[in-house]
C-alpha cells in the first residue's frame, strides 16, 4: 500500500485532510487502486498543487453530468435544422453553443438515417462520451461488447431488443481516447406537435449509443 505521509491516530472523526472519509471500515479493505488514487490525491493536496475544495468541486461536476444533457443536444438538433449540421460538422464546438461543455475531447455526431443505423463503441477500454451521458453503462465496458459489436452488430442489436431491416446499413464508430462519439438517433413519427423538452424525454442513454432508437410512447 503507497505510503500515506499524514498521522491520522488523532482523527477521531476518520477524515483525510481533504475531507475524504477514505479509512476502511472491519468489512472492506481498500483495493490497490483506491489506495492508490487516495496516495495520490493526498499528495497533490499536501503539495499546494489542488486544494480539497478544487478535488470536491471537480467530483461534483461529474456527479453532475447525465444522459440528460445528450438528450438535451439531440431534441435541439431535431428542431433546429441549423443546428443540426453544425453539430454533424463539429460538434465540439456545437454542444457549446446550448451550454455544454465538451472539455478537451473531440465530440463526432453521427446521424441514423433509413438506411444507415450507427452504433457506438470502445474496444480498447471504455471511452465515452461521458460530459454528455455520464458515466457508461456496466454492459457498455465488457469485453462481450466491445468484441462482439464489431463481429457482429447485427446479432448484439437484436439481443438490445433492435431488429433492424437487411436494407440498413450497421455502421460502428470506435471511440478513442481523444475522440467521442455520440449517436443522433432519427426523431419519432408522430413528434411534430412536441417541444423541445417533451422531445428530449424521449431520448434515452442507449439510443444515443445506437443500441436502442427515440420512442414516442
């Protein structure tokens, strides 16, 4: 375990000195990593580097972050043609323009069509594109995924519970760790009456992987 350079003999409430309550308790031995990370993190602090302020507000932001805010980019697209194609052109620049902020990553919009159906994966690791949809789903990061999706997409999909015409195209984007990609999934029939944030209710976390589609209920 990485050595911790703070005497916490007196701590009588278990606290790091950022606040972490990181000590475990008799039932759970930290792992490696959490050890680790909690060196680290320590470190950093103790160094004048980042405050624990910094570290918790950083958390915070990620908590933050949820398939909302993709959803939010997609009901945009949807009425405001526009839009649309400057999200399609660049969309790190574009989701900027509605509030959200894509970091350092380089965000690629890929639109289903009739004939072309996208789908999203990693097969490295698990790069998503987590400032839009938050943290990716556990199936999303196993190894079945990400080898299968690409073997063959068409069975993964249909076992998704997407059946989709021989006459559609299955394309699949492999995220790396400096490229996102994010599905615009085709609006729903029967939407046009909608607004933007009734359209944005119907835009779940996996159709903008491309596992699922937009429903209208």
């Amino acid at each position: 375990m990485p050595h911790d350079h703070h005497d916490h003999s007196d701590d009588t409430q278990g606290l790091s000195p950022s606040g972490h309550p990181y000590k475990p308790d008799q039932d759970h031995k930290l792992t490696r990593w959490q050890a680790m990370e909690i060196a680290m993190r320590e470190l950093l602090i103790e160094k004048g580097i980042v405050t624990a302020a910094e570290i918790t507000a950083t958390v915070e932001q990620m908590d933050r972050r949820s398939p909302a805010d993709g959803a939010k980019v997609v009901a945009r697209a949807w009425v405001d043609p526009a839009f649309k194609a400057r999200l399609l052109q660049n969309g790190t620049e574009a989701i900027r323009e509605i509030g959200v902020e894509p970091g350092v990553l380089k965000l690629i919009a890929v639109e289903n069509t009739p004939e072309v159906h996208n789908v999203v994966v990693c097969t490295l690791c698990s790069c998503y594109p987590r400032n839009l949809l938050g943290l990716p789903p556990d199936w999303y990061k196993q190894r079945a995924y990400r080898s299968r999706v690409v073997k063959t997409p068409r069975k993964v999909l249909a076992e998704f519970g997407l059946e989709l015409p021989d006459t559609v195209q299955v394309r699949v984007h492999d995220s790396t760790a400096d490229m996102r990609y994010l599905v615009l999934p085709a609006r729903p029939e029967g939407t046009d009456k909608l607004d933007e944030t009734a359209l944005a209710a119907l835009v779940s976390r996996d159709a903008m992987i491309g596992v699922a589609t937009a429903r209208h209920p």
